[in-house]
C-alpha cells in the first residue's frame, strides 16, 4: 500500500515543460515561469476575520513556458490535459458578461492576462505551455500556483513593473472575476511571495507579509502532506454558516472583526448574554476558534523566529482540536488521519484548509513522513475509508523565472 505521489526532479519537469513547448508551436520559449501550490501552516478561518495566516510554498509547482507572439491571441496548452485553446485579446469574457462561455481550465491563465489588461497594463499575444505537479482540488492551490506563474511570465514578457502583492492582487482577480471562484488572497500570495526555507506570515487586514524562518531540513524535520481525499460535502453552505456567524458575533461584540477582540474571557461571557441557549453556546465556540487560533499564529511566528521548530508540534495539535470541537470543520477522515499520525509518531498534526476533508499536515522526524502516511493508509483501510494520497514538503520558494 504506497500511493506516495512521487514527484520527477526539477530538472526534468522543466525539460519536459521545454519540449511540449516545441512541440505545441516549432519554437523555444523565451522563458519558463514557475509558481507553487501551498498548504497552510496555521490560521484556519481567520483570513475573513482580519486575522493571521502562515503558509508556505509546496516544491509541487505548476511550470509555465511563455513566449510573446506576433498577433493578438492567447494561446493556452495544458501538458496535464493535453489541451488547447486559443482566444483574442479582444474576445477575453469574463464569467459574468453577456453570453460566456462555460467556464475551463485554461481561464484561469487567460483571465490573468485580462486582470493585467483590466489593471491598465499594456500586454500582446502569448503562448502558453504549462505543466503542474500540484494535486488539482486537493486545497493546495494548483489553480494559484497556475495563475502566479502566468503573472510572473507576462510581466516579464512585457516588462510590466508590478510588485508582488500587486501581482497576487492580479491573480486572485482573475480567479474571482474572471473564472468566478470567489477566493481570498491567501493562496496567491502565498504563491507569489514565499520564498525557501521560509513561510509567509500575512495580517489579512493591512495585507502586511513577513517572512518567517522555517528551515525544517536543519532542524531534522519534515511535514507530511496528506490528502484524504474526502469529497468536500456541504462545503459551501458550512462555509457561509461560519462566516455569518463571525460576523453575528464581532456585531455583538462591536468590533470591526473577530481579530479585534483582546480579552477572550470577557467576549465570551458578553455573547453568551447576547444569545442564550444552545445558538449562544454555539456562538462562543465559533469565537474561541477564530480568536485563539489568531494567537496560535502568532505563538507560531514567535517559536520559529527563535529556531524552536519542534515547540510547534503543541500548537499544531490544538489548532486542530479548535477546528474539531468549536468550529466544528473537520470530518471523521481527517480526524482519524490526524489521530492515526499522532499515534505513528508524527510530533503534532491538524487538517489545513477550510475542512470538511482536504489535506492534514503533521510534522515529523525528517524522513519519517512517508511511513507515517502508510499508517494512515492502514488506518482508513480499516475503517473503510477510501485510499488517501500523501508525500512530504519543505518550504519552498514563490513564483520565479527558472529559464
Ligand atoms: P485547488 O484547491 O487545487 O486550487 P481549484 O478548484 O481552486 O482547486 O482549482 C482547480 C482547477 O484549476 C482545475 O479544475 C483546473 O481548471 C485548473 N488547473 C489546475 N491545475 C491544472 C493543470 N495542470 N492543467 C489544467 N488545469 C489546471
Ligand atoms: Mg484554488
């Protein structure tokens, strides 16, 4: 039992993005634009309640061989898929315009080179070549790491002097106005910006990023990734539930967000007045979650900043037990992924992503991911779960020319 999913070394994926080049337009690129997936380190929830995140870059990237053409059109060739399409600058259709076609893949790289258009930057006709080793639906962001490296190609291509938040701010509007997938700017920025051996800790209200050390190969550590492949049922109406609530709860409280309350105890206490019975109770779990999850990131910050990566096993563990017992996210795969981890001997571990499935992280011993996603594997086996996927990560870097 090993659905390790293995990845090709570097090298050779750039090679093979270089010769679907070739073979899809006779020439050689003038570039290949790489930009990772992502997962989560810590901070579920708290980007819509003005509070803090910590991702890191995946080396599961997507690759991106660009080159400018002579005419107008965009033309876009997925490796993966082994398609193609092709599309005018001046026939670009946003989900929402009169008459728009169904919504593919290859929008998401098109409407990044309408979001530039949209911003006042000046572009021309592209050829596209991209191949990804991000897991596609999975939560780790393979349709950012597809627009990032898009982005990158494009301001480099047409020399377009754009900042990296501004370039994530790019793709994250690509993604909401033009493909219609309404998303933070999480996953583009954590695919813009992170850079190896770090993660990237955002204040999700002033946008402000710094980069936080976390070089877990020195200090003999790994994460595992794993994908438990759960369907994601009901994501969106749980999802929506738990944003009215945050908002129920910062009205009652009178703060701007959940990410301004400073005394936990006492806006527990003044919700629980506020609402009564089991809707109150609920409530105060929903603000436990948000507001101690906040300082968890935070401790998180604090810990790696002092080289003390072990120490953050603890927080991973009850950044997890949040998620369970008072935001109510997570499902029994993931539970019994993260408790089955523990047990193998993962140091600490927690679901990443919104829940209701998706992906576990736990940190481990370097080396030791990989037996400890078979144990795992056992596990769901024998409670009849489906098979998950998993493999083990290092922080990366964000988007980049490699060629
Ligand atoms: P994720 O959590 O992986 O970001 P999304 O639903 O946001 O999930 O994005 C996945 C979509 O991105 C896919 O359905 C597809 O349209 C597009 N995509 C991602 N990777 C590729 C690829 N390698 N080739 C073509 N399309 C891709
Ligand atoms: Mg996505």
């Amino acid at each position: 039992m090993s659905p390790v999913v293995a990845e090709q070394p570097h090298e050779e994926r750039v090679k093979a993005v270089l010769d679907g080049f070739r073979s899809a337009t006779g020439r050689d690129p003038d570039g290949v634009w790489e930009a990772a997936g992502r997962v989560n380190l810590i901070g579920e929830h708290t980007d819509y309640n003005d509070g803090f995140v910590m991702p890191f870059a995946l080396t599961r990237s997507a690759l991106v061989a660009a080159s400018r053409r002579q005419d107008d059109r965009v033309q876009v060739t997925s490796l993966d898929l082994g398609e193609r399409t092709s599309t005018g600058l001046d026939e670009f259709s946003p989900f929402d315009s009169p008459g728009a076609p169904a919504r593919v893949w290859s929008d998401y790289l098109v409407g990044c080179l309408w979001a530039l258009q949209e911003a006042g930057h000046q572009i021309g006709g592209l050829d596209l070549v991209m191949a990804s080793s991000v897991p596609v639906g999975a939560g780790l962001s393979s349709s950012a790491a597809i627009e990032c490296a898009t982005v990158a190609a494009a301001c480099d291509l047409f020399e377009l002097d754009i900042s990296p938040i501004d370039r994530a701010k790019i793709a994250r509007h690509a993604e909401n106005a033009y493909v219609g997938a309404p998303t933070g700017l999480l996953d583009q920025a954590a695919s813009t910006l992170c850079t190896e051996g770090h993660a990237l800790f955002m204040d999700c209200r002033s946008l402000e990023t710094r980069q936080v050390p976390l070089d877990l190969p020195a200090a003999g550590l790994e994460i595992l990734v794993l994908d438990t492949r759960t369907p994601h049922s009901h994501v969106d109406g749980e999802y929506a539930a738990r944003r009215a609530a945050c908002d129920r709860a910062s009205e009652l409280l009178g703060v701007e967000a959940l990410r301004d309350v400073t005394d936990l105890e006492g806006a527990l206490a003044a919700v629980g007045a506020g609402v009564s019975g089991q809707e109150g109770e609920e409530l105060i779990r929903r603000v436990r979650h948000v507001v101690t999850e906040d300082e968890r990131v935070l401790q998180v910050v604090s810990l790696a900043e002092q080289g003390r990566f072990r120490d953050l096993a603890p927080l991973l563990d009850a950044s997890h037990a949040s998620m369970r017992d008072d935001f109510e996210i997570t499902v029994p795969t993931v539970d019994l992924a993260v408790e089955t981890a523990r047990q193998a001997g993962a140091l600490g571990a927690r679901m990443t992503g919104g829940g209701f499935g998706g992906c576990v992280i736990a940190l481990c011993e370097a080396g030791e991911g990989e037996r400890i996603g078979a144990s795992v594997a056992e596990a769901f086996a024998e409670a009849s779960f489906g098979e998950p996927t998993w493999f083990t990560v290092v922080p990366a870097a964000g988007a980049r020319r490699v060629r």
